[in-house]
C-alpha cells in the first residue's frame, strides 16, 4: 500500500516561507495565500508562480481549504502582474 501525504495548510504555510514569505506558525491558508499574494503584488515573490503551477498538479492530495485559498488569492494575484 502507498502511503501519500496530503499537501495540509502547515504544507503550504512551510512553502510560502521557504519562498521567502513571512507567514505567522499558526496562519490558516487563508491567511497564508493572503500575505503570498500581497508580497507577490509588492515586490514579487520569486518562485511563486512556479510553486503555484506545481500545487495545481497535485489538487487531488490537497485539502480543499488549501486548493480554495490558493485560488481566491495567489492564482488573482499572478494573474494581475503577468
């Protein structure tokens, strides 16, 4: 049996951080995707865009709270400055 691990709010909270975003311990994904894109909007976030196309490839193990802030907040945001 295969074990996959889901992509959880604390997944992509490490991400945003590792991409140079300051996003707080116990930020809810919403909150992360929030800052993400107001430091994209600001002065670019580089290797967000990147990021962001690799989450997409992986909806089907990511919980559904990270999948919607991801596209409420950092799909608009890259949109607006590409």
């Amino acid at each position: 049996m295969m074990i996959v691990e889901l992509i959880d709010g604390e997944d992509f909270r490490q991400r945003l951080v590792a991409l140079g975003v300051h996003v707080p311990e116990q930020a809810c994904p919403e909150t992360a995707a929030r800052l993400a894109a107001g430091c994209h909007r600001a002065d670019g976030v580089e290797g967000l865009e990147s990021a962001v196309r690799e989450w997409l490839t992986k909806t089907d193990i990511m919980l559904p709270s990270v999948r919607a802030a991801i596209e409420a907040h950092l799909i608009p945001a890259l949109n607006a400055a590409g």
